[in-house]
C-alpha cells in the first residue's frame, strides 16, 4: 500500500456522496460549533474523493469559524500534503498535536507524512503512540504503519508482533497480512507464510507482489498447477513489474 492510499484512508470518515450533499445543503443554517464539524468533515470527505478544490472551500469555512482547531489543522495538514506542499502540512500536524497532543488521527497523519518523508525514526514514534489508543477505530492501521516503520528502521521482530496485532484487531487488513506472508517466507515458516497469503487473497485483489510470493509458496510445495496458475496471471497482470522480472529470472536459473 503507497503512502497516498494510506493517507487517503485515514482521511475518509465513512462519507458517502449522498452524506455530502446533505450536509452541503445543512451547512449554512448551522450554529458556529455545528457549522464547524460540518466543515471539517466534508473537507476531509473531499480529500477522500480527491476533490481538493471542495476541500479547500470547506476547511477554509471552518477556518473562518475557528482557526486554532485541531481538527482544522489536521484537515489543512492532509491538504498541504496532497498539495505538494510539504512544510505547510508539516507545521500544520504540529500545531494540531501542539494544542491536542492526544489527538489520534492527527498523530496518525503526521506519523504517514513521515513515513513518506523517510524520517522512519520519527514516524515510528508518532506511530507508536497513536498505536496504544485502545479507543482508536483506526488502531490496526496504526499499527500496520508501525511494523512498516519498524521494517525500514531493521526491527524486524517488532515489525512482526505490529503486523501481527494489526490482523488481530482487525481480521480484513489485507496488507498487514502480505507483510506477514513475506516475513514468514523469509523466516522458511512455509506453512505460516500460505496462511497469511490465503488471508490476503481472500480480501484483495492479487497484486504483483502477492503473486510473485504465491509462486515461490507453491513451488517450495511442489504445486505446479497452482505454481502455474499463479505464473499466468503474473505475466497477464503485470508484465513489466519488477516481480516478473524476478519470476523469469528465477526460470533461467531452475
């Protein structure tokens, strides 16, 4: 998963294009803290739909109601970033922590940034705390974004209790399940690593990583209908994926 999908889906409030248009139409006959919310979460549902001029307008309204609000921050921060604008997004995640530094989904996006910046020691910080919210809706995905940190950083073996922790919770994190089927295959835990691939094909689509580590799952099991199988769409999928370059080179060496 690239960053801008993760920063996309830590985004999205569960708005619907129908919500949206309800609340449009509300906005304007709202009190200041009513109008406010509203604001702030059809400019992150914008952000959702990638309609950046929308989300623009209504963090702007919220703005005018009350600039210092962390939630307005927060937007404004997810904004500059798809923007190419990354100074102003970081100052902006700062200032939202600075004044709730026990606001989650903003510690979830600045810890995102991060990641995308590199800066994996910090982001596995921002990670981290924004993982031990127990009441967070979004603590798989904290915690996914851990175990990526802690890979870049070689803490491997936290890397798997994070991946691990996030399927716990929620049982659908597709991604965390193909980070642990690399690591398992990897670690020669063949069975472990069919498991985990099993889960992620069971709730996303195949992907060229997914079926690279599904070839050499089922060669090291001696399944070469299932082998092949997998081979075919590698090569119908993603032909010129750095996994099929893999896949072939691995045929010239067999």
């Amino acid at each position: 998963m690239s960053t801008v999908k993760i920063t996309v889906l830590l985004a999205i409030l569960g708005l619907m294009s129908g919500c949206i248009t309800t609340m449009e139409k509300d906005a304007p006959k709202m009190k200041p803290e009513k109008a406010l919310e509203t604001h702030i979460r059809l400019g992150l549902g914008y952000i959702g739909e990638n309609n950046l001029d929308s989300a623009r307008f209504h963090l702007n309204k919220a703005a005018e109601i009350k600039p210092s609000d962390p939630g307005v921050l927060n937007g404004k921060g997810l904004l500059y970033q798809l923007e190419g604008e990354p100074g102003l997004a970081e100052k902006a995640f700062k200032e939202a922590l600075r004044r709730d530094r026990d606001f989650t989904q903003a510690r979830l996006n600045y810890a995102t940034f991060l990641y995308g910046k590199e800066r994996y020691q910090e982001a596995y910080e921002n990670y981290e705390i924004a993982s031990e919210d127990l009441n967070y809706d979004r603590r798989a995905t904290a915690l996914y974004g851990l175990g990526m940190a802690a890979k870049k950083l070689g803490r491997n073996e936290r890397a798997l209790a994070a991946f691990n922790h996030s399927v716990l919770l929620q049982r659908n994190f597709s991604a965390s399940h193909l980070e642990l089927a690399d690591f398992y295959l990897q670690q020669k835990d063949y069975a472990k690593a069919k498991q985990h691939l099993t889960a992620y094909e069971v709730y996303s689509r195949p992907s060229a990583r997914s079926l690279w580590l599904g070839i050499q799952i089922e060669r090291i099991f001696g399944n070469k209908d299932k082998e092949a199988s997998q081979a075919l769409s590698l090569k119908s999928l993603y032909p010129y994926s750095q996994e099929y370059l893999e896949y072939k080179k691995s045929q010239g060496s067999r």
